[in-house]
C-alpha cells in the first residue's frame, strides 16, 4: 500500500522539482504574479483597485504577496517561491488518485498518468499556472462526498470555488449525488387500526392511502441514515374515515 503511494508522488516530486529550477526565470503567468505581488507589498493589500491587474479570487493574491516577500529577503526567487504552492497541489492530486485507486473509485494507472503526464508537469512547474489547487480541492470534494461526508465536501468544493470559479460547474453534480433512489425493501408485517377494526374495508376497496396502511408500510433508510424521500404512511384517523368511506 506504502509503495502504490509513495511511487507516483516520488516521481511527480521529481519531475516537478527538474521543471522548476530549470525554469526559474519571471516571464508570462510568473511576470504577473511578480506585478501582483509588488503592487500589495509596496501600494496597497487591495488587488483589484487597479483594473485588469487581478482576475482571480483573493486567497492566490496572498501567496504571490508571499513568494515576494520571501524573495525580497533572500529566500529563494520569486519564480520558484511561487511554484512550491503549485508544486504541494500536484502531489496531493496524485496521492488523492492513488487513494481512489486504492479504493477502487479511479484506475490502477490514474495517479501515474497524472504524476508523468507532460501538460500537468508543464503547466504547474514550468509555466507556474495554479490549476492544481483548486483540482486537488475538487478531486477531495468528489472523493468525500463518494465516501457519504457531505459536509466535508460542500467545504472543500466552497475552498476550490473561492481559489478559481471554475470547479463551480460541479456543485450540480455533487447537490444531486446520494439523492438516488434507495433499494427495495420488503414491508414489515405490522397491524393498523384500520385493518384490526371489524368494518374495516378491503385494500383494494379502500384505495392505495389504505392499503400502505394495513400492509404495515414503513420507511426505509439510505446510506448515510438519511431517510428516503417518498409519501408517508396515513394517520390511523383517517385511514379509519377511508374504511367507513
């Protein structure tokens, strides 16, 4: 189990860590973060004062406000301060894929692919694109929420939604997952007023409202103990009223 898990994210730490001192110069998606975060360390905390400066949600502003700092101060260069967030989502994305896999949620190569795959090396550790965060926040909303935490999982996708909009096409899906039907069960035999009274009338007589009273209709559960959506059971009352009906 160690090594289905250790191998992928070893590899991808590899590649990842070869990409990014190779690359470690401020040009495209990095020269932008490098505005960003002089504008918040040197004019203002607000990044969207200026216009066409910001596009995204606010918590990826404070790592490039973060990376700057730290460069500023001698610790490493922004380039690659700002890939280690990156860097941390990727090998959590492969580590979440060998746990589906483990679980048998995703495919025994899943995690592999994505740990060797050239688009997902280059566009996290060369071009410094943070894609993977708000991935890896979805991918343990889906994971969660196959696992029946819903709770978990409408926090996790609310994180993916604040770092980038984009995982927001998935609240549909996850709203309407787990609400299935639940599997037949038989009823249990129990006796109704209805059907203990002398004048009692047939089911059939009396119309389906009776008939799920005197077959001792009770309602099932789904997984996760919640209950399952349905008609519920008549009072005793008016299953009565029905019969002298």
């Amino acid at each position: 189990m160690r090594r289905a898990l250790l191998g992928p994210v070893l590899v991808a730490l590899v590649l990842r860590l070869v990409v990014v001192l190779a690359t470690d110069r401020v040009v495209a998606d990095v020269a932008r973060y490098e505005r960003v975060a002089r504008h918040l360390l040197d004019v203002s905390w607000n990044p969207y004062e200026t216009r066409r400066l910001y596009p995204y949600p606010p918590p990826w502003a404070a790592a490039e406000a973060a990376a700057g700092w730290l460069a500023r101060r001698g610790v490493g260069s922004f380039a690659a301060n700002v890939k280690l967030p990156v860097l941390a989502a990727d090998l959590l994305l492969v580590a979440l894929l060998a746990a589906a896999a483990r679980a048998g949620r995703a495919a025994p190569f899943a995690p592999w692919l994505y740990a060797v795959h050239p688009v997902s090396v280059l566009v996290g550790a060369a071009h410094g694109q943070f894609d993977a965060i708000p991935l890896v926040l979805l991918l343990l909303a889906v994971e969660e929420s196959a696992r029946g935490r819903r709770d978990a999982s409408a926090l996790a996708l609310s994180a993916a939604i604040a770092t980038k909009s984009f995982p927001v096409l998935a609240l549909p899906l996850l709203a309407l997952d787990g609400k299935a039907p639940c599997p037949s069960r038989s009823p249990t035999p129990a006796r109704s007023p209805a059907s203990s009274s002398p004048t009692a009338a047939s089911p059939t007589s009396a119309g389906p409202a009776s008939a799920a009273a005197s077959s001792g209709w009770q309602p099932a559960r789904c997984p996760g103990a919640r209950p399952c959506s349905g008609p519920r059971p008549p009072s005793p009352r008016r299953s009565s009223s029905s019969a002298r009906g």
